[in-house]
C-alpha cells in the first residue's frame, strides 16, 4: 500500500498530526492482537477530533473480520479496507483528499493467486525485509480464525517471488525473511505438489542476500529433499520456525493439527540430522479447552526434552467463527496463565543454560540498530534470531553502522540476551 501511494504521489511523514490521513493497518488475529489494533484506531481518532489530521482510513485483517461492524461502532472512520482490497488504496485516497464520501468500504474476495507485492516503500530497516510466498492458509486448525480472514492458500508463482526477492536485493537488503501462514504448502495449489525446495533453490542464487531466514513451517510436508536442500544453501540461515501449538496427541486431535507426537518428533529429528547447528523455533498454546493437568505436564516433559532453542508461549484465544468455540470443557483464562508461565520457566532453564555455554565463543551478528544514546553499542541478532520475536545480542565497538554483519566474542549474559564485543572488521 505505501508502495502504489508512493507511486500515485502521495508521501510519507514520520508522524501523523499534520497527515492529511492516517491509515492503521490492523492485525484481528486474536483478541490481545484486537485490543492493540483499535487503541490505535481511536488513537487516530482523537487526533482526528483535535483537528490535527483530516482522515483516518482503517484496513487489515480487523477490518476484514469486522466489515460490518466498524463503521457502525467507529462512524468516524472515514474509510475501510479490506484485506484484499489493498489494490485500491489510492483510490481510496483520492476519495479522502478530495472530500468525495460517496463509497466509505472496500471489500474484495480472497484472488486466486497471490497478490503482488513489486515496488515495496519498506518501513522496516533497510537490511532486513520479508518476503510473503503465499498467501491464506488451506488448514483447518480449530482455534485459528485466519483461513477465515485471509482465504484459502494462494501461491505467490515462483518466477514473482524471485522479481521480488532480486528488487529487495537491489534495494540493499541483506537478510531476507521468507513468509508465509504456511510456507511448506507453498505451491501445492497452483503446481499440483509441494515446490518450496526448488525456491528456495532459486532464492539462494539471487544475489545480494547474506542470510535467508525460514518462517512458519506446517510440521508436515517437511521431506528430507526439503530439508538437503536447506542444508545446501549457504545463504539459508541454520534457523527454522514451526509452531507446534501442543504435543499431546489428544491435544493435537482437537486442535486438527493431523500430526501427531511421534511424527513431528521425527520431523524434528530429521531437521536436525539434516541441518547442523540448526536452532528451531517453536510456538505453543496454553489452555486450549480440554487441556488436562496430564496433557500440561506431557508438554512441559516434552520442551524439557527438546531443548528447543527458541519458544513462544501462547494462552489460548476464544475465537468467535472457529470450530474450537463449540468443544467443551473451557479452562479459565487464569489456568491457561499460569500454564504460559509454567512453561515459559521451563523454557528459560534450557536458554539460559544454551547462553552460559555461549561465553567465550565468537558469533556473526547482524546489527539493527544503535543503543539510543550510546555512540559505540549496538542492538543485534545472531543467525538463531528472527526481529522482534528473538533474542538479541548488546555489541560494542568503534565505527560500526546498521546492517553491517560483525564477528562477535560473546563476554555475557543478560537473561536470554548475550552481551559482546566486535572482533574483527565488519563486511
Ligand atoms: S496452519 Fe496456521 S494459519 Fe493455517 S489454520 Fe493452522 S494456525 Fe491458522
């Protein structure tokens, strides 16, 4: 969207009062996603009040879940867009600007293939950027509202990812993040069979990348080509993210994951044979209805067991259209609290031990940005660390900039953080 508003003309201002609109891309994933999104929406809307901007256009996944109900609830937004109708923001615009508010809704249905996503204006740093290869989601997943919003899978066509990916490229990013709800299903739909192996193939051969870092694998469909192939590519990074949501099998069952305890512990012992050094990171839902003390215990047994190096803890979210609505037995939100803590705790045990064995080693660190008021420390991440969802490693050294990829003696710790020093010059 900033992208066709760029190129229609529009710009874009670092702060919102003074804009002559405002457009809040919303995430309606689940409830806590929700509360964020519409503190932002009202936010805007104050400042609409206040007079000090003239619009606010609403668009995303809320406003694709709530088409009905947000004009209703919040009359003074003046626009909303759907997931699918992106396509048409300067339109939507043009409308704004020209106090035309004859239409105040765009909704469009899910397309066949992928939409586009060529001639970026990234707000993300100009080192890193991610790469969406499909989009919706073909699973049934009972707690998921996704499919729901964002369609059934659609396949970004190779020869489009990779245009894209060499425009990144060329636009000075240095790690790409390759996304999806559910990258290994990546062209079962528009190929007939699963293709993420050949593109990956090809997104390794573009030139310009340092690091190609996996996001959102689906515990299926993770075949030991795939996986061979991931561990031929020098640019793809030793990192693989694959929510696992529970790993009890009656768990699984009621969640329709249609894996099961023993499969993905062979996935996982596959990915690492395959992969050396490879660091998983995995996700889990707590409190899911039905969750029994037995089935708690199993999972916190099993994370113990895996010593995966990087976890998120989820308490389950109650989603109004999902499947898991209906199923009995509902735990309070309180039990599924301090389940997420519970193993949370276990999971600290295993990184902070990982990071005690660290000190002393040296490490290639991609740095993303400046301490605030520190000339010579840094924020950044090693090849086992995605942005925003991961640990960071704290850098000191002369003359370093953003983006630079710098060889890191680790002196510290600082809970799941490390603490080090460049040694050597950075490429
Ligand atoms: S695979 Fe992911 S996006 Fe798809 S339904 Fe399951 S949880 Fe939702």
């Amino acid at each position: 969207m900033l992208g066709l508003l760029q190129i229609d003309g529009y710009s874009l201002v670092q702060e919102p009062v003074g804009a002559d609109f405002v457009v809040v891309n919303t995430c309606g994933f689940i409830e806590a996603a929700r509360t964020e999104s519409f503190a932002a929406i009202h936010e805007m809307l104050e400042l609409k009040r206040q007079g000090k901007i003239r619009g606010v256009v609403v668009c995303g996944c809320l406003a694709e879940r709530q088409k009905e109900q947000l004009l209703l609830d919040c009359p003074e937004i003046d626009q909303v867009v759907g997931v699918f109708g992106r396509e048409e923001i300067t339109k939507v615009a043009d409308r704004l600007v020209g106090n035309l508010d004859e239409q105040r809704e765009v909704f469009r249905p899910a397309p066949v293939r992928a939409l586009e996503d060529r001639h970026r204006l990234r707000i993300t740093p100009k080192h890193f950027a991610y790469l969406k290869v499909s989009e919706g989601c073909d699973r049934l997943c009972t707690f998921c509202a996704i499919p729901k919003m964002r369609g059934k899978h659609a396949t970004k066509p190779m020869e489009e990812v990779i245009r894209e990916a060499e425009e990144l490229a060329a636009d000075g990013v240095r790690e790409l993040i390759v996304v999806a709800q559910d990258t290994t299903y990546y062209g079962l739909d528009l190929y007939g069979e699963p293709r993420l192996a050949p593109l990956l193939k090809q997104l390794n051969d573009v030139k310009g990348f340092d690091w190609i870092r996996l996001m959102y694998f689906y515990p299926m469909y993770i075949d030991d080509h795939l996986l061979q192939t991931i561990a031929d590519a020098d640019k793809i990074v030793p990192y693989i993210d694959m929510p696992l949501q529970h790993i009890n099998d009656t768990m699984l069952r009621r969640m329709s994951r249609r894996v099961t305890r023993s499969s993905t512990e062979d996935t996982i012992a596959r990915m690492r044979k395959f992969i050396p050094d490879l660091a998983i990171r995995t996700t889990f839902i707590t409190g899911f209805p039905g969750e029994t003390d037995e089935q708690f215990e199993e999972l916190c047994g099993f994370v113990a067991e895996q010593k995966f190096e990087r976890v998120g803890v989820f308490t389950y979210s109650r989603e109004e259209g999902t499947p898991a609505v209906k199923l009995p037995d509902a735990l309070p939100e309180e039990v599924a609290a301090e389940r997420r803590d519970r193993l949370m705790e276990v999971q600290q045990e295993v990184v902070f031990d990982r990071n005690d064995a660290l000190v002393g080693t040296t490490m290639d660190v991609i740095l993303d940005q400046q301490v605030p008021g520190q000339a010579t420390a840094w924020i950044g991440r090693t090849k086992h660390d995605a942005p925003d969802v991961d640990c960071v490693v704290f850098v000191s050294g002369e003359g370093l900039a953003a983006g630079q990829i710098v060889k890191t003696e680790i002196v510290a710790t600082h809970e799941y953080d490390l603490i080090g020093a460049a040694v050597d010059t950075p490429r």
